[in-house]
C-alpha cells in the first residue's frame, strides 16, 4: 500500500463501541433487483456480497418498512415475518468479509408508488403532486392519518426486530432524500395544523425512540443504530441549513452510533441563509461536535478523492456508492497498492457488465446514475 493511504484503513469506533475494520462503508444504493413481493434474489445477494468485501461498513439498498410506503420496483421488503428468511442470506453475505452489514429501514411516504401499493394508494404528510422514480406521470398524494402515522412509527419498530432476527448487525434509519421522515421535517411537504405539523422533528424523533426501544428488547448493546439525513433541499421554503442545525441538536439527544449525511458531492456548500458558501460537512461536523461519527458521501471516484475528504477532518468515514458499482475492488486496490488500476469510468461496452443485475445495469446504461464517462 502507498503510505499515503493508510489513514483510510484504520479502524473507527462507533458511538456504541463497535469498531469498524476501515473508515469505508458501502453507500445504500437503489438496485432494483429483489423480488416483486421485496423478498431477496439471488442477483441482489450476490450485488450486495461483491460491493460489501472490503468496506468496514455496509449499508443495504432502502428497504420498505409498510406495504404502503413501497417507493421502488424491486425494492427490498422488512415489512413482514416472512421477509427475514431472505433477509439472513442477504445478512451473512454482507458480513462474510468482516463488515458490519446494516439493514436501512424506509418508508416512502409521498414518494410511494400506487402502482406498487395496496389500494394503488400515495400518503405524505400533506397532500401533494408527485412524481416518482420511474414514473412517467405524477401521482396524487393523501394526507396520512394518525393512525397511520402511529403505525408507520410502530412499524420502523418492528423492522428494527426482524434486522435483528435475520443477524443484521444494526439499522440505518432513512431520513433523507425526500421520503417520509424527511418530508414530515421538510415546510415543503409537511403542511399540517396538527402536532405533527406544529413539531415539525416529531416524527423523526418518535421514528428513532419506536427503533431504539426494538434494539433495547430485541439486540444487545453491540446493535447499530444509524440515521441518514439529507441537509437541505432546493424548494422554498425546504428544508435549510439552519433546520438541519436544529434537526442535528435534537438527535444528538438520542444514542445514535453515527450520522450519515446524503450529499451529490462531498464539498458541497450550503445554497443560500446565513451559512451560505461554507461547505456542509464543515457545518455538520462542527454541530455534531464529536458525539459520534460523521459519514460523508458524494462524488468520490478515486483514491485521492476519498483520501481528502477523510484527511480535511470534517467526516470519520466515507461512503462509497457509484465507484462501488463501476468497481467492486475499488478498496483493496488502494490496500494492494493498485489505485492506478481502479475503473473509474462507465464503459457500456464492458462485456461483464461491471457484474451487476441486469435490472441495475440497465439503469446505468439509460444514464439514470450520474457516471464519469471516458472521453
């Protein structure tokens, strides 16, 4: 390995003790590949083994918590009993070189495909047009009811369990990237009069206390508990920095091993308020201010990329998704002293098709992830 490197493969404590091998974790990437019914495949297990091998932390693809909150075809189901026989197998391939395989637990509120859900039904926190994923025309959204909201709570719970059950070694609970405990926290979603309107991080916190409440009757203290949160987003009024700040403080309250910010690009900066300019990681870091770990993401291709988001000290740990995909050996490259063998560009000719699902590779080829492209 060039000495260079070698921050990237020491070990990392999580708030709980747990140490990771190295300060990567595999990125929870949309694959597309399960079963109808969210059962696992034998194409994702495989997927999820290859691009877990080397990182000290691995993330599943987004997995459904209720039959209401299905936001993807394909998607990966933790909604029922019958769910954790696959769920094991796809536990003990992300485990089987040493990571720590952690389940990320969603429901896609508005975000929620009829044509996926029983009743070809959409519920958000206020009623909304959407348009999802592969969707080629918007969908109407309902308000969802308390009762609903009480149950949707309840059920990250009992996702929480069954983690647990298959031999998940911790949860990532999903707030970002528009779906619905984002969107509960979100001015621009969440238009409601009630409680749920009026505290706007209610149901975020609600969600954390219903999945570390599982952990406390269901795992051992060794049990991760993550919590993925996007810092803001474009529409106005949105979520901002200044809410995120806030968003920040009341988590910290709770025991959460780490935070996992979703970001396009590692050093963005902020868009627009009294932050403006300052890159969001800096901010991050500085508010969680060393009660646990930060994991960065975004746009990370090479070696020397990941080494200097880790290197400026705003992130303990680096979330690979992209590269992840265009080359599986990205990690134990750097380790071997090969990072000038990396495959940092799409190529739609490779006949191996980066040995993805069919169903991902397609995604990739119709240019629906951002790749770097080779001239």
């Amino acid at each position: 390995m060039n000495e260079k490197y070698k921050t990237l493969f020491e070990s990392v404590t999580l708030k709980n003790g747990v140490q990771l091998k190295n300060k990567f974790a595999l990125a929870p990437m949309t694959h597309i590949s399960s079963h109808d019914d969210g059962t696992a495949s034998d194409a994702e297990i495989e997927y999820m083994r290859l691009r877990s091998k080397d990182v000290g932390l691995s993330i599943s693809a987004a997995s459904n918590v209720t039959d209401l909150g299905k936001a993807f075809p394909g998607q990966p189901s933790v909604v029922h009993d019958s769910d954790v026989e696959g769920l094991k197998r796809l536990a003990d391939a992300m485990k089987e070189n040493g990571a720590k395989a952690i389940l990320q637990i969603h429901h896609g509120g508005a975000q929620a495909i009829p044509r996926l859900t029983p009743g070809s039904d959409s519920a958000g926190p206020s009623p909304i047009t959407m348009q999802s994923f592969d969707e080629t025309e918007p969908h109407q959204v309902r308000e969802i009811t308390e009762e609903e909201i009480l149950e949707t709570i309840n059920a990250f719970g009992e996702a929480t369990r069954r983690a647990a059950e298959a031999g998940f070694d911790g949860v990532e609970i999903h707030g970002a990237n528009h779906y619905i405990i984002h969107q509960f926290v979100s001015p621009h979603f969440n238009q409601r009069t009630d409680q749920w309107g009026q505290d706007r991080y209610l149901f975020a916190e609600e969600v954390v206390k219903s999945v570390l409440a599982a952990k406390e009757k269901h795992a051992g203290n060794d049990f991760i508990v993550g919590y993925r949160f996007s810092p803001e987003e474009p529409q106005t009024p949105g979520i901002d920095m200044e809410i995120t700040e806030t968003l920040i403080g009341k988590l910290k309250k709770y025991p959460l091993d780490y935070l996992h910010v979703s970001l396009g690009d590692v050093h963005s900066k902020t868009r627009d308020g009294k932050y403006e300019g300052i890159e969001r990681v800096e901010l991050l870091h500085k508010w969680i201010d060393g009660q646990m770990p930060l994991i960065g993401i975004g746009s990370v291709f090479t070696a020397d990329q990941a080494l200097k988001a880790i290197e400026e000290g705003n992130m303990e740990m680096i979330a690979l998704g992209r590269v992840l995909l265009l080359d599986y050996n990205f990690i134990s490259k750097i380790e071997d002293g090969k990072e000038d063998e990396i495959f940092e560009y799409f190529d739609p000719a490779r006949e191996d098709k980066y040995e993805l699902p069919e169903l991902l590779w397609k995604q990739l080829y119709n240019g629906v992830y951002p790749m770097p492209k080779k001239d």
